[in-house]
C-alpha cells in the first residue's frame, strides 16, 4: 500500500498550530488523534466520513470523537501523495467555525507561498 507523508504547518516564528493543539489535548485524546493521523497517513484521499470530510476550497477536517469529547484537525492535500495538517481545535458547534477555516485557508496561502520560493 502506497502511504501518504503527512507533516504539519509551521508558522514563520516556529511554532506549529496543530503540534500545540495535540499538546493541549487530554493523553486519551491525543492518542485517538495520532491514532487518527495514522489512518490519514495510510488512506489519504481514500479516507471519508465518519473519519474525514470535505469542508470547502480543498480544506478537509480530520474528524476525532472519543467519550463526549469532539476535536477536529484540518488539513488539505498538496502535490501527490502529501497532506499538510493545518491547525486543530476542540469542537463545541454543530458547524465547523468559518474562523478556523479562514485559518487553514491561510495557512495553506502561506505553505504554497514557501514552496514557490524553494529552488
């Protein structure tokens, strides 16, 4: 099986949006997270609901439920089999906040700005 490399956004100053998000989360969350990005790792575009859904303008949201707790962790896709984890947060909505997609949306700008700018 072809696997999909994942990596996460990293902000001009270091710091990484989703990284922080994994660290704040309870130890049984977290690992239902990662566990989760492994199964995104391993299924990538294949991946669909109840585990991952299409949100708007090639943003995706990695969908993590355990106990009442609910967390999401968006994302987008870029250059073949490569998958950029944007920022996380926990879900308190029936509706994904338009604000933590306006982020993704400008952390993608950013990431695809870099990627220009590399020989």
């Amino acid at each position: 099986m072809i696997y999909f490399t994942v990596q996460f956004f990293e902000k001009d100053d270091g710091s990484c949006p989703v990284e922080d998000f994994l660290d704040s989360l309870d130890d049984k969350m977290a690992a239902k997270a990662y566990g989760m990005i492994e199964l995104l790792e391993e299924y990538g575009n294949e991946l669909r609901m109840p585990y991952s859904e299409p949100l708007e303008d090639g943003i995706f949201e990695l969908r993590i439920k355990f106990g009442g707790n609910i967390t999401r962790i968006l994302y987008f896709f870029f250059a073949g089999k490569n998958i950029v984890l944007t920022n996380g947060f926990m879900k308190k909505t029936q509706k994904t906040p338009s604000g933590e997609i306006r982020k993704a949306k400008e952390y993608r700008k950013i990431f695809l700005m870099r990627q220009e700018e590399t020989p």
